[in-house]
C-alpha cells in the first residue's frame, strides 16, 4: 500500500485538487513508478475542458518519467531502481492488433483506456473525497491513458514502463513519452524522411518540433516550419527549419512551391490541430508525396477538403505516437539527447511544484510556452 499526492480532476472544467490518493496493492504485471515529473500536454487539458470525455474523477498525466519502486508478480522487463519513462500506449502483446505489429490499436488498450481503467479493466487508484477527509471516506479515481503521472506514483503495465539510461534528467526525460516520441517519431520511424528530401511541418507546438527535429535527424534537404507566431517562427529554427512561413494559406502554399521546385514538399507533417491546418497540408504536399495528420480535432468534428487537393497519388496517414515502438525508441531518443543530437531541454519553459499544476494549465489556455513540467516531490 502506498499513500501519495496526486492532482485530482473531480470534474470537467474544475481546478485540479491535489488530495492523498492510494494504491492499495500491485496486481500482476504491475509496475510502481515514483514519478518524479511529468509535463502538462494539450490532451490533458482537453479533458479538463470536457472536449475529451473520461469518467471523473481522473488522474491526468500521460508523459511521465521516474524511478521503479517495486513491480508485481509476473514482471520481467524493469526491476526497483531502474529509471523509467512510461508509455500512454502500454499493449497487452497477443490480441487481433498486437500480433499484426499495430500496438497503438491494442484491443485490451482501446477498450479500458477510454473507461479510466488498466489493460485489465480495472482501477488501482482511490483517493480522499474531498478536502478535510480521510481514507474513512474513499472514492474510486480513474487513470488517464494508463499513466496518471501528475502524482507522486503511478501504476502502469510493464509494457508501459520502459528503461532509460539513468543519466537523463527526470524533466527531460519525461517527454519522451509523448511529445517528442509523435514528433520525431513521426518523421523518422513513420514517414521514414528520405536525406536530401524536403519536409513541411504545419504548428510549431511541441509536437512539430519535434517533428521539425526528426526532419533533422533524417539529413532532409530543406525543412520548412509554418506557424501563426513568429516567436514559433524562431523556434523553429532552432529545432532545425531553414525556412519559416505564416499566413495567409494561399501565401503559404505559393511560399512552399518556390523553395520545392514548383511541386510541394516531399513530406508534410500536420501538428497544429485545425480544420485549417489540414487543408493546408494537403495543398502544399506534392504529388507522390506524405502527408501525416498528428494534429486532432474534436472527434465529432467534420473537416472539409477540396478534392483536389486530395488527388495526385498522395500519401495521407493519421498517426496518434510516431509508429512508436517504446522499448526500441525511449532508449534510442534518450541516448541522442545524451550524445547532443536531440534538443530536450529548449522545450522546456517553465517547472511547477504539483501544487501549482493549474498555473500551468492556464499558462496553456492562454498559448503561452512549449512544455511545463510538474516536479511531484518539490
């Protein structure tokens, strides 16, 4: 058993309670990981506004590193001490998807994860019901993708606890797990960016810098970044465009076409989540060439294209994590930040005890920086 704080969202547009949450025991294939930070992602705070529905209360938090305190019966794969970083599309390894080498669509992951539960469809978590109670008085808490790292531990699948080399940093390290796994992933182990080729990146969040990284990593030719601010705009090129472009789309797509020999980019990455931002991708991807939708929508959302835009033998893949593969890439992305090829700590602008989470969240509502980390035990 293991009492601990944990940022508790009891309802959608609330503010976030830190209350003592409880794990009473480690089933089978458990793993408890101190968490020791975890950075604020724009999913998180679709489920706080309720554009994103989970069962309340949940703890959110899905791009979380720390140390393994102890595992349950059954787990091989990490032991106590080892420094983790934990996977939000842990797989069970054995069903329909799984064993077509597609864990993103996990059966167990797809069906429990949307309900707040474990891959095997039940809860760990309690908590105080509310401010002044104690454990006398206990409400069942959901997880959040399989993680719920805004808390000082988490409990995860062993297939969603992975080792990294114990000399990054926790704050870096953390998001690997989401942010930057999409985004590099994206370009180097989905679209597999050909060098010398030319790539389009749509949002210059984190998301698609990192997207505008990997680019990098594959030796493209001449990599464009497109974003509203120009504050994104010089980012950008610090995360590896040549070239950075705004608005209005018709410049955009003339812009494109003059620096790609008239066709379009060879590969273009959608990571600003519009309705906008997707038809501008598909106008700006030459015949032939890749486009790979990471950005979302509400799912309800209809989103229009002109047709075509859509013609010319294009490519057009959604991707949810880069065609991750954590146990091959958490240690692959953590060893290029180490030998100074991937840029982690620029992604970084603010670091928050867990009792100013919601100073975070609403530096998010406001667009205000890349990342901010929560450091629980602070």
């Amino acid at each position: 058993m293991v009492d601990f704080d944990a940022a508790i969202l009891p309802g959608v547009k609330q503010p976030l309670e830190v209350r003592r949450a409880r794990i009473a025991k480690l089933k089978r294939g458990d793993v408890l990981v101190r968490i020791m930070a975890s950075g604020l992602c724009h999913t998180d705070l679709e489920v706080i506004e309720g554009s994103l529905a989970y069962p309340m209360p949940i703890i959110l938090g899905h791009e979380g590193a720390g140390v393994v305190e102890s595992v349950g019966e059954g787990v091989t794969a990490v032991k106590a001490g080892d420094h983790v970083v934990c996977s939000w599309n842990p797989h069970c390894g054995h069903c329909f998807y799984c064993e077509r080498d597609q864990p993103i669509l996990c059966e167990p992951f797809t069906f429990n994860q949307p309900r707040g539960h474990l891959l095997d469809g039940t809860s760990r978590l309690t908590c105080e019901a509310g401010k002044g109670h104690h454990f006398s008085v206990v409400s069942k808490v959901h997880h959040f993708s399989v993680v719920s790292s805004h808390a000082q531990y988490a409990v995860v699948p062993q297939s969603g606890a992975i080792a990294v080399p114990k000399e990054i940093p926790f704050d870096r390290a953390c998001l690997i797990g989401c942010g930057v796994m999409t985004g590099v992933g994206a370009a180097v182990r989905l679209a597999r960016v050909e060098a010398g080729t030319s790539v389009a990146v749509i949002g210059c969040g984190a998301v698609g810098l990192n997207a505008l990284q990997g680019a990098r990593l594959a030796n493209a030719g001449t990599i464009i970044a497109i974003d509203r601010a120009k504050g994104r705009q010089n980012l950008a090129r610090v995360f590896g465009a040549d070239l950075t472009t705004g608005e209005p789309a018709d410049e955009v797509v003339a812009f494109v076409k003059q620096h790609t020999g008239g066709r379009g980019a060879d590969y273009v990455f959608e990571a600003a989540g519009s309705a906008d931002g997707f038809r501008l991708a598909a106008e700006i991807v030459r015949p032939g060439g890749q486009l790979v939708f990471l950005g979302k929508v509400n799912v309800n959302q209809d989103v229009a294209f002109r047709w075509g835009a859509l013609m010319g033998e294009k490519r057009i893949t959604r991707s949810s994590y880069g065609g991750a593969r954590p146990r091959r890439d958490f240690p692959w992305l953590a060893r290029a930040y180490l030998d100074g090829k991937l840029k982690l700590d620029e992604l970084i602008t603010a670091r928050l005890p867990l009792a100013r989470i919601n100073e975070g969240f609403a530096a998010m509502r406001r667009g205000e920086g890349i990342r901010t980390v929560v450091l629980p035990w602070s």
